[in-house]
C-alpha cells in the first residue's frame, strides 16, 4: 500500500517515503498486469467462441439459435471489454504512479534531466530569471514542476518571473501547507492528467476558437436541413429496401453529399480543433473530478473548488460533455464509417450543432474552469517541493519592503552533502553589501543562492533555508550580460544597458533588490572603480537594497563613507602549498588573499 503523510512513521524520510510508494506500486502494476493479460485472452475467448458457435449453429440449422448466441456472445464480449479497459486504466495508473514517485526520488538526487525545462519561458532581458537559473536545464522550474497541462507550466512560470501582493501571497502558503501532506492525493492528481498523450497541448487556440462567429448564425437553412435530409434519406432506404424507387434516399443522399463537399473547409476546421483538444478535455475532465470530491478548507483553495460548482452541476460534468462531443468528430478516422455517417445522418453538421449550443450555454465559463486546474498545479507543485525537503522553511513575508533576514540559507539546485549555508541580513532600502571574494570563492553562487530563494518565497513556495524573513519587492540582477552580434552590441554595452535597466526601475517608486555580479568588468580598472561607486552611490538614493560583488577592494572604502548603509563582506580561500582550499562562507570585512596568480600557475600559465 502507497504511503501517506498521514499513515507514515515519523522515522520516514520523504526519500524512504517516495522509495516505498516505488515498491508498493510496482507490486500493483504486476498484480494488474497479470489481470490484464487474464481478461485479454478471456476477449479473445469469447470472440473465438462467438464466432464459431454462430458458424457452428448455422451450418445444422439452428438460425433463431445462432442469432441468439450471437447476441449473447457480442453482449459478453463487450461487457469484458470495458472490463478490461479498466484494469488497464489501473495498471497504467500504477506505472504513472511508480514514474512519478522515481521522478521524486530523482529530484532529491539532483537528477534533473529529462524533466520540463520551461525553456519555452527564457528571457534574457527578464528582471532576474535569466541570471538565477529559473529556467532552462538543470533550473529551478525542473526541481519545482510537477504541472501536466500547458496553462499549469504557464501559471507556476508566472508565480515565478513576477512576485505576487502580499495578500495573495499569504493565500497561497496557505493553501500549500493544506496540501503538503497529502502526498497520494497530489500524486494522483499528477497521473490522472498523464493518462493521456497529448495532455499538455495549448488550449488557448480552441478557446480563442470557441470564441469566434457561429457557422449556423448565418445558416439556418442548413440547420433546417440537418433534421430533415438524415429522416429522408433513412426513410427512402427502408422503402427501396422493400421495392420502391431508389430516388427516394438517392435524392436526399445526393444532397448531403453536395453540402459535405460544400462546407469541407469548415468541417475540417472543427475536426481538427476537436481531435487537438480531446486529450486535453479528458486530463481536465479528470483532475476536475478528482479537485471536486476533495475538502478544502483554506481560503484560496476552498474558493477555486467553489468555482466550480457555480453552475448547478460539477464542472467535471461540462467538460466530459465536450470530451465526448469532440469524441464523435473522430469517426472521421474510419473513413468508410465517416463517409457513411455523413452523408446519410450529415454526422460532422450534428455535432458542430451539439458543440455550438454547449458553447452558447457553457463556452464563458470554460476557460475560468481550466485556470483553476492550472492554479491547483502550481500550488501542487509548491506543496511537493515542500514536502520533499521538509529541511526547507516557509519564509515569513512581512509588510516591510527590502527585509531580508535569513539564516543558513542555501542553494536549492546544489545537491551536494556538503552544501554550504550561510547567514545573512538587511533591513530597508539605500543598503548595499559590498562582496569581495577570491577567484571560485562562491561570491556568485551566492548571490544566485539569495536571488532564487528570494523568488521562490515571492511566489508563494518555500525556501531552502532555516529561517527567512523577507518583504516585497522587485527583484533584479546583473550577472550574465554578453555581446548581441545581431545588434551590433558589446558586452560592456549590454552591460550598461542592463544597468540602465535598473536605473529605471529604481525611479519608478518600487522597492527594488538587486544583486549585481562584477559590474563594468568590461573597461579599465579606473572607469570601473569610479563606475561602481557612483553606481553605488545612485542607488543608496533610491528606493533599492542589494549585493555588489567585486574584485576592487577600494570600493571597501565606502563602508566610511556611507556608514551603516555600504557594508563589506568577502569570501575568502587558503593556499595551502599546491592547494586552494574554500570554505564558502560568507565573512565580514574585505576579503583577506586573492588567488588568481596561484590557479594561473596550477594551470601551466606563467605569471612572471
């Protein structure tokens, strides 16, 4: 039996809980797996048996008993075949269920590839994700996700490119903490929606689409038709069955035949439409099923269920109705059955109408439907993460803008065991803390480790931290500028252009944290130094706070000039006769030995 946080012993690490849930679910899938196999050959039993008994009763006389067979035998046959569609959807479950608690035990691991990157969502000229790893391989979009569907991937991507109001906020970490220990109930959300193939296509197109003219506003003739053309035509067959004039179905099969032929082009359209959206209105079918049947009790959480329950019936109800609407569109695959179907019941007109009139009742409240599927997997997928490092704190968002105060705070995409934690804080806007560092020191890594935590608490989700308390604020950082071939640009002109970026971010009255890696590193060290610090002095005047990395151990000097405003930290490394050894820590004061001479000789390259 899968374990729970609710039903597992306190001695279970989420690691001992995920490798459990692996073994107990692949004990399941064999036990369906042998099922399935079971009722299969029971399928191919009953259809040997059908036929030959049908044949064999035939062939002596007995055709009231043959016919009767035959029905008994179909009969069976297709009560065993749903049956046995269902315990495939069992056994699939199980695979989906092992799958996903492997990709558990694989993040904890470090072992992100594979998994979604988001690189659909990279932004080099975004405030922060760039430079922070939010996106791409081995990023913070990996180690968070567990969405299936296009518009969840888009609303985590969101919580994480722009910070949310304090209030909304609050909501959501409420909303995680309800769902953190519900670890079979969110594993399940997962694997419903994985059923199906094509779940994660975009369904903005068929929504944009369902927004657009009818094809009966201007067309009520033809609609007039579709109830009287399939009566004639099934009327004329019987007649000319029992002798009449084949005219009578020939003439209305002719004339649904010519406007088939007619309107093709708008057919086509609503098959495809229909047959790209099929999967996707099965996954939300689903997960809407499974979201309706669960008590929430937070705020947030209650009130997205609610939203679904604001038209009488169950949303899931609405949705498996399309399904099954777009569903029909795909008798077009047989294409004798299609051919058939179209031109003596006009099939493809039938349903378009079908669609049409769930469009004029239902069509605006779809999309509301859909984006609360996608806010339940960003929560989801916020509530995993937590769960699977219970180490993790959840930050305390406070109404105080450029607060920053946290202890052993760490970087959430380095899965060493001797991951380095540091201490560290700020209060209040006009505060730099100026960071000098030897080369590999870990003054980067650092910076990076207080960006992606801070953007992780601003969405919502926990950080890898003892403790954090932290405001609102715009988050921005400078690290990873480079040349624009394309428009002719440097990287020192890019890099002005980024800061320039800042610059202007500053003026717009929003508290804004920066975190600026090696400014101006591509001009001499006289434009440099003097750069820094009228860059420094600039934002001490402006509603901004941040981290300034260095080589130039003047700038220290403005720790005198702006006291209590400009505080100097280093990291620090130790040449130990061949060996340049690095603690990682965070250290105040200037940084005390630098080792760029040491690592150019360790590499073969001369300094003298």
């Amino acid at each position: 039996m899968p374990v729970s946080s609710a039903t597992r012993p306190l001695r279970l690490s989420p690691a001992e809980v995920f490798a459990d849930n692996l073994t107990a679910y692949a004990a399941e899938e064999q036990h369906f797996a042998t099922r399935h196999r079971a009722v299969g050959w029971l399928r191919v039993f009953l259809f040997v048996a059908g036929a030959g008994g049908t044949w064999w009763l035939f062939e002596r006389g007995q055709n009231a008993l043959a016919v009767g067979w035959l029905v008994v035998a179909y009969v069976l046959f297709l009560l065993v075949m749903r049956w046995h569609g269902r315990i495939g959807y069992q056994l699939r479950q199980r695979q989906l269920l092992r799958l996903i608690n492997q990709e558990e035990l694989d993040r904890l691991g470090g072992k992100l590839a594979g998994l979604d990157e988001g690189q659909r969502y990279a932004n080099a000229a975004h405030p922060y994700t760039a430079d922070l790893d939010v996106f791409g391989p081995h990023s913070l979009f990996q180690l968070l996700s567990r969405t299936t569907s296009r518009l969840g991937q888009d609303a985590l991507a969101g919580w994480l490119q722009t910070p949310a109001p304090l209030e909304q906020l609050w909501l959501r970490q409420q909303a995680v903490a309800e769902l953190v220990p519900d670890v079979v109930w969110r594993q399940h959300w997962q694997a419903r929606a994985r059923h199906f193939p094509k779940q994660s296509d975009d369904p903005r197109p068929f929504l944009q689409w369902m927004h657009a003219p009818d094809f009966y506003a201007q067309r009520g003739w033809l609609l007039g038709l579709l109830f009287v053309l399939p009566p004639l035509a099934l009327l004329g067959s019987a007649l000319w069955l029992t002798g009449w004039s084949g005219w009578l179905a020939g003439g209305p099969f002719l004339a649904m035949y010519a406007l088939n032929h007619r309107f093709r082009k708008e057919r086509d359209a609503v098959f495809e439409r229909s047959m790209d959206m099929y999967d996707v209105l099965r996954a939300y079918r689903d997960q809407l099923l499974h979201l309706e049947a669960r008590p929430c009790t937070t705020p947030y959480l209650a009130s997205l269920r609610n939203r679904l329950l604001e038209r009488g019936a169950p949303a899931s109800r609405y949705v498996a109705r399309l399904a099954r609407i777009a569903q029909n569109f795909s008798l077009r695959w047989s294409t004798l059955a299609g051919f058939f179907a179209n031109n003596l019941l006009m099939w493809d007109f039938f349903w378009m109408w079908r669609l049409e009139r769930w469009k004029h009742q239902l069509g605006g409240a779809l999309e509301p439907w859909l984006e609360v599927v996608a806010e339940v997997e960003a929560l989801a997928s916020l509530a995993a993460t937590q769960y699977a490092n219970p180490e993790w704190a959840v930050p305390e968002v406070v109404n105080e803008p450029l607060t920053f105060e946290s202890e052993a705070l760490a970087h959430p995409l380095i899965f060493s065991p001797e991951r380095v934690a540091n201490n560290f804080g700020t209060v209040g806007a006009g505060r730099t803390a100026l960071i000098t560092g030897s080369n590999m020191s870990g003054k980067t890594t650092f910076l990076r480790t207080v960006g992606v935590n801070l953007a992780l608490a601003l969405a919502g989700g926990p950080v890898c931290a003892r403790s954090l308390r932290c405001g609102p604020a715009q988050l921005f950082t400078a690290m990873r500028t480079q040349d624009n071939l394309a428009e002719s640009t440097s990287s020192f002109y890019a890099e002005l252009k980024r800061l320039r970026q800042l610059l202007d971010l500053t003026e717009q009255g929003q508290p804004v944290f920066f975190l600026l890696d090696e400014i101006l590193k591509g001009t001499n060290s006289r434009d440099r130094h003097d750069g820094a610090r009228g860059l420094i002095r600039q934002l001490h005047r402006r509603p901004a706070s941040g981290f300034v990395s260095t080589h130039d151990l003047e700038l220290g000097d403005l720790e005198q000039e702006l006291p209590g405003f400009v505080t100097n930290y280093s990291f620090n490394s130790e040449i130990i006769g061949d060996d340049i050894r690095f603690d990682y820590r965070l250290t105040p004061g200037l940084c005390r030995e630098f080792n760029a001479s040491k690592l150019m000789e360790l590499m073969g390259i001369g300094t003298k």
